[in-house]
C-alpha cells in the first residue's frame, strides 16, 4: 500500500470520442494509464435539441492514478491535448488519494527503470 499524499486521482471530463486523447496525452507526460467510463452531461453547453427533442451529450470521465511529482506535467499535457481553457470542451480536477492498493506492478516498472539507470 502506498503513502499518503504519494499518488493523486486526476478526473477529467470531455466529450465522447476524447478520452482516447486524454489517456495518451497522460502517458506522454508521464502516466501509466487511465481507465475511461462513459457518462452524460448535464452543463450549460449541453442544452441543445433537435425538433424539440433534447440531445443527451455523450461524455468520456477519465480516472487516471498518478504519482503527486507528476500531476502538474499530466495536467499540462491533458489541457494542452484537449484544449480544457476553452469553453465547453470539457473540465478535470485533481483528488488526493488516501491510500493505493493493487498497483505492484507501477513498483516493479519504476523499481526495473530505477536498476536499468543505475546500471548505466
């Protein structure tokens, strides 16, 4: 189990069909990975209709679990990649996480980058 304040949950919410860009721009900046759950928006921007029938907007949520040291880099790149400053694109927020389980496999990959830079 990992320390308190090591690892933060980074939220972001964008339309369908961005997750995707979420997630490789979390893992140029540094992320392992992210997990994409789909949802419907209720914002201000999503008040459109056709004939009268509203349209529900589609949304991709985004969970992505990164180390604290790098939240700043994979929000720079996830706003950079899905133009979050510009309204109605989307919005993301950042969770401090308490506790971590079930990632050993993240310690065995930075513990193996850790001997290979070591060793060379």
């Amino acid at each position: 189990m990992s320390n308190e304040g090591d690892f933060v949950l980074i939220v972001t919410i964008v339309k369908k069909g961005w997750g995707d860009d979420v997630i490789k721009a979390s893992r140029k900046a540094g992320a392992q990975g992210g997990t994409i759950l789909f949802g419907r928006g209720t914002g201000i921007h999503e008040n459109k209709s056709i004939l009268g029938l509203m349209i529900e907007p589609e949304k991709e949520i985004v969970f992505t679990i990164v180390e604290s040291r790098i939240a700043d880099s994979v929000l720079n790149s996830v706003t950079e990649a899905v133009k979050l400053d510009e309204p109605g694109t989307g919005v993301g927020f950042v969770v401090p996480i308490e506790k971590v389980f079930g990632i050993s496999r993240y310690f065995c990959e930075i513990q193996n980058m850790s001997q290979k830079n070591l060793e060379s």
